[in-house]
C-alpha cells in the first residue's frame, strides 16, 4: 500500500466518540483514484468501517486523494483506525482489481 497519511487530526466530541479527520494521498500524487478504482476504494471504505462500529461522517473520493471523517470509541487512536482501513481497503483493492500490482506505482 503506497499510500501515505498526508495528515490526521482529532477532535474529541462530547461523549463516548471521537472524531478523527483523514486525508490520504497516493505516492507522488499520482492522480489513480479514477473510475471503477474510486469507486471500489469507497464501497471498501464504507464496509470495513461498519464493520468495526465505526461512523462514516463523511467520505470525499476525488482523482489524487481521499478524505475520511470517521466517529471511533476513545480507546482507539487516530493510527489505529488508520491502519486498520488502509490495510483492509488495499487486501481488498488488490483482490478486486489485479492490474495494481502491475504498475510501478504501487508497492507489492
């Protein structure tokens, strides 16, 4: 996964959720997230996170990055919930569209 946290922020809500601002870019800033790859990172996005009880808040796919504001329990850090979605998203990306591997562009 050639992807690099360009930046993360947190912003504790009043509660027992916290909301931590992602934003994603592809190495170089390679304009990739096009078409049928876009929309595969977003389903991806959206499932891995409902999966472990995350809130979606909001989720912009444009061509050269991602954005993501996600609700999380407290106990969990805003590299955590990185992690855990940019490994499921490229095991998933990967499987689903086998020319990645292909392109110089991104890592094996």
């Amino acid at each position: 996964d050639q992807f690099s946290t360009a930046g993360v922020d947190q912003f504790c809500t009043v509660g027992n959720t916290c909301q931590h601002y992602l934003v994603w870019t592809s190495t170089y800033r390679y304009r990739t997230l096009k078409a049928s790859l876009g929309k595969v990172l977003y389903r991806s996005i959206n499932l891995h996170c409902n999966m472990k009880k995350f809130t979606v808040v909001e989720l912009n796919v444009p061509v050269g990055h991602m954005n993501l504001v996600v609700r999380a329990p407290p106990g969990l850090s805003a590299l955590e919930i990185t992690e855990f979605v940019k490994e499921r998203t490229s095991i998933r990306l990967f499987a689903k569209l086998p020319y990645l591997r292909k392109r110089n562009r991104w890592g094996n």
